[in-house]
C-alpha cells in the first residue's frame, strides 16, 4: 500500500506523482511567468496557492515589458503589478507630450501605440483654410484633426520599430470620425500602405465614407479667385458600387470613433528601421470633413 505525505502545502499523489501545489512559491512563479496573462488569471482560479503566486508581483514583472519605466514617466497609483498591467490595458498613457499613447494588449501583454494627430505628417495640416485643429471630449489626445476641404489628401505616420514588442504582427488603423459635413469620400478609394520607411510598403485599397446620405459641404470658386462653402443635401444613388473583395471598411469601436484597418507589419525586433503607415487620395475632387484622432497600432489578436 503506498503512502501519501503531504506538507500543508501539497502531496505526493498515491501514483508517487508530484503535486505541483508542493513545490516552492518561486519555482511555481517562475513557472507561471513562462506563460502568458490569460493563463497566469486562469492558473489563479485553480487553488488557493496558485492564485496567491499568480496574483504575486514576481509574476506580474515578467508580463510588463522590460522598457515599461522608461516609457511613462510616473507609474499610475497601483497596489500592485498586477494592477499596473491591468491599468495599461484599460487606460492608456499619453508620452512624448502627449503626442503618442501607450497601453497594453490585455491577452498578450505586447505593447500598443496610438500616435495623435499632431504627431503626424499631414499636408496642408498647418493651412487653417484646409485643415482644423480642435479639441473633442472623447479624444484621448488634446488636439484632433478636422479636415475642412483639400484637393492633395495625404497623412503619414512614423514610430520607430524598437519600440514596438519584438516578433509580433502588428495591424495599423486609422482612427477618425466623419461628421455631417463629410464629402468627397463617398465610394471613392483611397491608397494605404504599412511598411518600413524608405521600402516599397504593402499597398492595399480603403474606404472612410460610404453607404451616407448626409449633407455635404461643396467648394464653389467665386469670380475673384476666392471660394465660398455651400451647404446642400446630395442623395446617393440608389444602388451602391460593389465592394471590392480586397478593400477595407469602417468599423465601429467601442470609444465613439471609427477604424479602418490600413495594413500589416511584423516586428521582427532587429535593427533600428521606422514603420511608416500612408493614406494618400489624390484624385482630383474636392474632399472634407473627416476628423482625424490617429493612427492606432497594435497586436494582432491570436484568437
């Protein structure tokens, strides 16, 4: 007959099996850190010794990336690392003077950038005529934005690629709204590409504006080379262009503001290269009133 000993902490099984639950807080810690947040929350349900390692911060340390410190100057009030991480996922830090923010992918821990508006390159963006700059209640970011009218639509965005979580598949998106006001983008495509800066990026087809029936803000050139706006309901037609298989559309998100998806990079984490994200629609019309917030980067789900 085999005998169980057992230590207050856990036992030999009657197989002669050792139950992990004996083994000593570290070496089940630095067991847990070798997975991921999704399994460190799930292993914490399985006793009452898991959850104590696997809530503990010598856990959490190993989820929050090594640059964490260096990145946001002073840490959020937390009771613990854990909290810290949770927090970055939830609610997002703005560095650099708040011209980018950081947060924290729940599932993975990988990092997650938004670069402002401001923090881009856009043309025309500092002519008052073409552009606005404003404020909005639900931007993360100080400033937004507003496009009033332009010909040229071109918006480019950097980030240099070592602060991005090495060998991870990111997805760009451009985050906006389209107001009221919007015109020009109805049906009509426009041409993004992801890729490392000065390298033939990943073109691909979007939309930011369709299927709307709104009214639409019209530039009218006046006889003394000025220009006047006018305001007017336009109906669209009645049957909508097909969609192109490869072309990307609008989603919602959960914040107020729409995204569409611009393109794909993996981050092999060597080197010192830029990512580059463009959106250019140089088709020769009149086009307004979109409202950008930023380019948002981040991981791509492995769900």
């Amino acid at each position: 007959m085999s005998t169980v000993r057992t230590d207050g902490r856990g036992r030999l099984s009657d197989s002669g099996m050792l139950d992990i639950c004996a083994l000593p807080d570290d070496c089940i810690a630095a067991i847990i850190s070798l997975t991921t947040p999704t399994d460190a929350c799930r292993l914490s349900l399985v006793s009452t010794v898991f959850k104590t390692v696997a809530d503990s911060d010598i856990v959490w340390v190993k989820f929050l990336p090594s640059d964490c410190q260096n990145l946001i100057s002073e840490y959020p009030a937390v009771s613990s690392r854990k909290d810290l991480y949770f927090r970055l996922c939830d609610n997002p830090v703005l560095i650099e003077d708040g011209r980018k923010s950081f947060s924290l992918d729940k599932r993975s821990g990988k990092k997650c950038y938004m670069l402002a508006a401001r923090d881009l390159t856009i043309i025309w963006g500092d002519t008052p005529s073409y552009w606005k700059w404003t404020t909005l209640p639900d931007s993360r970011f100080s400033e937004v934005a507003e496009l009033l009218s332009v010909c040229w639509f071109e918006v480019r965005g950097r980030i240099n690629t070592h602060m991005l979580s090495p060998m991870t598949h990111y997805k760009a998106y451009l985050v906006f709204k389209a107001t009221m006001a919007t015109f020009g983008f109805q049906y009509q495509p426009v041409e993004v590409s992801v890729g490392l800066a000065g390298t033939e990026g990943r073109k691909q087809t979007v939309y930011v504006d369709i299927e709307r029936e709104r009214g639409q803000r019209l530039w009218i050139p006046t006889r003394r080379g000025g220009t006047r706006f006018r305001n007017l309901m336009v109906r669209q037609p009645a049957s909508r262009p097909p969609r192109e298989s490869n072309g990307q559309y609008p989603k919602d998100r959960k914040d107020g503001w729409s995204e569409v998806e611009l393109g794909e990079f993996f981050n092999e984490g060597l080197g010192d290269g830029e990512l580059e994200v463009s959106i250019l629609q140089l088709a020769g019309h009149w086009k307004g009133g979109l409202v950008i917030q930023g380019i948002d980067i981040r991981p791509v789900s492995s769900i």
